[in-house]
C-alpha cells in the first residue's frame, strides 16, 4: 500500500512527525490497527523499517514519529510533503484498551517511545470516561528530545496528568525532574488502584522498567508492551 506524506512537522531534535495517506483513499485513512501497533514502511529500493503509528485508529489520517537515525530512518526524514512511503506489514500486539476499561492508565516513554503511546493516549481519550486516571511519564535525554510539545496542554486540559524527566541536563535551563523514567514511579504507584502500565522505549529501558514495576507490586499481565 502506498501512503502519501500529507503534512510534516518538526518534533524533538533530529525527529519530525509525519502524516499521512493511502493514495487511494478519500477522507479516512480507512486501515484497521490496534493502538500502538508498528507498520513495516519502506522508501526506494530499502529494506522496511518498524515504526509504530503515532495516531489513533481513529484518527483521520495516520502519523509515524520518524528519527533521523539508521537507513531507513535517514531515508524517511529527508522526504517531502507529496512524496510516497511503502507500507508493507501492521505487525505487533498494541494495546487492546477495551480490556482494561475502569482502570488506572500510566503511560510511560522513553524518547521516540512515545509514538506508540501517543497512539494509545489519543485512542483513551477518546472514551476517557471508560477509565480512570491517565498519566503520562516521559523521558528524553534533554529538553530538546522531547517531542509533541505543542500537545501537551490538550492532554492536561483533557485530564491527562503529565510528568517528565530528562537524564542530561547540564548546559540546558530545567527547573523539572532529572534522571530516568523509571524515577518517576516511586511516589506515582502507591496512589492507584487496579492500575496498568504501557511502557516504550529501548528493550534496556523496557527490562528495567519492567523489574521496577514487579517490585512495586504490579503481576506481569498489569505491564503491557506494544510488540
């Protein structure tokens, strides 16, 4: 299936944001995904890439968070708004949300991890009444890193209570939290009832917010991955 780059926008550094179409489809993007499930996209004669959608099913049109980072995404980062991407493949699990209505959502990101999570967050706040709190934790390295910046205010607006942290903060003004996402459960999960957390980031990342979460008292079925 090919999709048409319809719009471009810059995130955090060396990281843009793309919209896009299928060439045939009028309106809607009209594909069936899961929230935060990755689409296999592939430019020219290279090989496909993962990246997981960053918009809802929902949504009108589909967004993938895109790093100027390995060939592919060195590729994808320089096209221009008209220009063609090959989608091949929607592979993984995503967050099947409808399982877990009536819970707490913590919603927690490393870097350009929080494409998928953004794809779960705008699909719950479209049901918000169906769960409880929603909490975003969100990690980058510096202040720079950190991407839908322009979105955040509607998530708080909308209920969303939004916390984040960088690890690098030397040479940059930030009077927020330092370290790593991780950090920020320690005084979070004590407050919630029945939560279930939706982690993204490097499979580092992952296994050692994974081992946080199961010392906290979390069983392994209440902390979801997108893949």
């Amino acid at each position: 299936m090919q999709l048409i780059i319809r719009r471009i926008r810059e995130q955090g550094r060396d990281v843009r944001s793309f919209d896009m179409m299928p060439e045939e489809a009028a309106g809607r993007h009209g594909l069936t995904f899961t929230p935060g499930q990755v689409a296999v996209l592939s430019v020219a004669d290279l090989q496909g890439a993962y990246f997981a959608f960053a918009s809802a099913p929902e949504d009108a049109e589909l967004e993938f968070l895109i790093k100027r980072s390995g060939e592919a995404g060195r590729a994808l980062y320089d096209l221009q708004i008209g220009q063609s991407v090959e989608l091949t493949h929607i592979v993984g699990r995503g967050f099947s949300l409808d399982d877990y209505h009536g819970r707490d959502l913590i919603f927690i990101a490393m870097g350009t991890g929080v494409a998928p999570l953004r794809s779960a967050l705008r699909s719950a706040l479209n049901k918000a009444d169906k769960f409880g709190r929603m909490i975003v934790l969100y990690g980058v390295r510096t202040p720079e890193d950190f991407c839908y910046r322009d979105e955040v205010e509607h998530w708080q607006t909308s209920g969303v209570e939004m916390r984040q942290v960088i690890s690098q903060p030397t040479g940059y003004e930030w009077s927020g939290q330092t370290g790593y996402v991780q950090s920020l459960l320690d005084n979070l999960l004590p407050q919630l009832r029945s939560p279930v957390a939706l982690v993204c980031g490097s499979p580092e990342m992952i296994d050692q917010t994974r081992s946080r979460l199961q010392e906290m008292g979390l069983a392994p079925e209440q902390i979801l991955t997108n893949y």
